[in-house]
C-alpha cells in the first residue's frame, strides 16, 4: 500500500512538472512568435521610414555624404530600438541591460575618444559644410585634394597623382582648411625674369597682348602688371590675373609655356645666374 501511496505521489509530482513546462513552453512559445512577429513588423516599419526619409532628403537636395550619414545613423537606432522591443517581449528585463550597456558604452567611448573626437567632426562638417564633395581642398600637414567623400569618420581626398588618402574628421575640423573651390574666381601669379637691359615697357605690352588672347583670363578683376624687384641676375616682372576655378590650372600652365614661347620671338631675353669672378694681381 505504501508502494502504492510513493507511486501516486511521483505521478502526480510528475504531472505538476509536465504541466509547468506545457505552460512555460506555451508562454515562451508566445513570446518567441510575439517576438518574430515584432521584428517582421519592426523591419518593415523601419523600411518605410528609410524610404521615406530617402525621399524626403532627396527631394530638399541634401548632398549625397550628408545623406548618407543621416540615414546610416537613423538606421543603428531604429534597428537598436527594435531590438530592444524584441529583447522586452521575451521577457529580459530591459532595465538592467541598458544600464549595462549605457557602463560599456563609457567604457568603450574612453577606449575611442579618437574616433569620437572623428564621429565629432564628421558632424560639424556635414553641418557647418567647410568643403563638399567635388571640392578641392588644403589641409594640415600639406595634404591636399578633391574630396571624394565624407564618411563618419574620415574624409577621403583624391590627391593630384590619383592616390586615395584618409583624414580624420577630427583633423580637418579643428584646423585650418584652405578650400580653392569655395569662390567662382581664382587668382594666378607669376613671375618673370628678363635681362638687365630690356625695355620694361616693352615687356609690359607683350604680356599685357598675352593677357588679352587669352578668353579663359577674365577682364573683371583688371590683371596687374609691375616690376616687382631688381635681382641679382634679372629684372622680376609680377603678373597677376583671374580666372575661374575650373580654369585655373589650364591657364598658369599655358601662360609660362605662351611667355616663353613669345619672349623668344620678341626677342626678349631670358636671364641666367652670372658670377663675376675678380682675379687679384700677383
């Protein structure tokens, strides 16, 4: 009768537990769909907030690199806020982990006070916009180029022998940058070394005549010409002209091969260094 009585007991035992996990499976299995439905519905949410953010910065024209960092940015907290709601509905208290993560995320913010330093200056460029895409720029450290994009971190620069370079955000935000294609105008300078001896009007009428062949040279600033000093070996005339941005370079190259080109048909010469050696008596 005992055995009996033991064997009652463990069955009903046993039917408790089978039940408690019936009950705790059909909960967890709960949450679980709730969970997965939460993510379909949080993902198909979130796309249609991209889209529609998309939309939105195309349509007021922001750059390509300022959109692309908004909604690099808005899709990790879109997706951090989902994945919090799915964490939630499985029944992991939401509380203790974001004071989990809000301790690893200081600590790991002292760890890349560098990148948040380059995270920092991202923004203030894409705010405040020093430069843009397509801008060829100058900046610390004699690094120069066109920028190629403006990542979250580092801005890439296609330097003039097509190397790709990396700079910090950082760096560029907190120094001085020399942008060359902010303004519609650049101004070139030049100068030239003729001979003692020669007419300085009549080199003056030559590259004034230089000057005004040329279309690319704008009339408006009016382009300077002076004799800018007496040199060891040369009378140094002083040029000075504008010319839009984009034809800049086109226009300082063509003018040094156009004067050399034409000295030497005028007959204007060019100087070269001289020593006067004086020999003592015996």
């Amino acid at each position: 009768m005992l055995f009996t009585l033991l064997n009652a007991t463990s069955l009903v035992n046993v039917e408790q537990v089978v039940d408690k996990l019936i009950t705790w499976g059909v909960e967890t299995g709960k949450d679980i769909l709730g969970a997965i439905l939460i993510y379909v519905i949080g993902r198909f949410i979130i796309r249609q907030i991209m889209r529609l953010v998309a939309n939105i910065l195309e349509r007021r024209k922001f750059e390509s690199s300022v959109q692309t960092f908004l909604k690099s940015l808005l899709s990790i907290l879109l997706n951090l806020v989902l994945a919090f709601a799915i964490i939630s509905k499985l029944g992991v208290e939401t509380t203790s982990l974001a004071a989990l993560l809000a301790s690893a995320g200081v600590a790991i913010g002292m760890a890349l006070s560098g990148n948040l330093s380059n995270f920092a200056g991202g923004l203030v460029i894409l705010v405040f916009k020093p430069f843009k895409v397509g801008d060829f720029i100058d900046g610390p450290d004699g690094v120069s180029g066109t920028v190629k994009e403006i990542q979250i971190f580092h801005t890439i620069l296609t330097m003039l022998d097509d190397r790709i370079i990396y700079v910090p955000n950082g760096v560029l935000s907190s120094n001085a940058i020399t942008n060359y294609s902010r303004q519609q105008m650049r101004r070139a300078e030049w100068t030239f070394g003729v001979e003692y001896g020669e007419d300085y009007e009549r080199v003056k009428a030559v590259l004034e005549r230089i000057i005004a062949a040329d279309d690319r040279i704008l009339k408006t600033p009016e382009p300077f010409i002076a004799l800018s000093s007496l040199s060891a070996s040369s009378v140094d005339i002083k040029v000075r002209a504008w010319a839009k941005v984009s034809d800049y370079w086109d226009v300082y190259f063509d003018m040094n091969r156009v004067v050399y080109e034409t000295f030497n048909k005028e007959g204007i010469g060019f100087p070269f260094p001289q020593l006067t050696v004086h020999q003592a008596k015996d």
